[in-house]
C-alpha cells in the first residue's frame, strides 16, 4: 500500500499535467481562431477579385469586420481563460486526504 506522502505526491503530478493539458489547449484554441481571422481576411482581399457584382464592397467589408470581431473574441476568451488557469494553479497540493486519518 502507498504511504500518504506517495499519493500526495502522485495527485499533485497529475493535478499539474492536466494543468498543463489545459495550458496547451487554450494555446491551441487561440491558434484556431487566428487561424479563422486570416481566412476571413483573405476572403475579404479575394471577393472583389473573384466576384463581379455591384456591392462587392459590401461583401469585402464585412469579411473585414467578421475577422476582426472573431480576432477580438478570441484574444479576450484567451486571456479570459489565461487568468482562470493561473488562479486556479494555487490550488495545486492545496487538499485534505479525507480518507486517511
């Protein structure tokens, strides 16, 4: 059997790598939606190229603002998710072992 020192030490491990999972994650997230802003961006570029209608602008415009707005977004959902991870770190190790005694 585990002494109690050894499995505090364990679920401090894997509270820490699931930590970083989650890191990592909102790292990723904020790629995708860079991601989406530039093609929306150069949709923007392309649509008065590639389309011959009368309010093309219109069309090109929008793109622009549609990848500004998912820009914005998910730079405020990144560090919004930033600030909840970093406070949520200090609870790292910061548990009772209720079923030992």
């Amino acid at each position: 059997m585990k002494s109690e020192e050894q499995i505090n030490k364990d679920l401090i491990l894997r509270e820490r790598l699931a930590l970083q999972r989650t890191i990592l994650a909102n790292q990723t997230t904020l790629l995708a939606v860079l991601r989406t802003t530039m093609y929306f961006f150069i949709a923007g570029l392309s649509a008065n190229a590639l389309l011959k209608v009368e309010h093309s602008s219109i069309i090109e415009m929008s793109f622009f603002i549609c990848s500004f707005l998912i820009l914005l977004v998910g730079i405020i959902n990144y560090f919004k998710h930033k600030k909840m991870i970093s406070e949520n770190e200090k609870h790292i190790g910061d548990y009772k072992m209720d079923y030992f005694e």
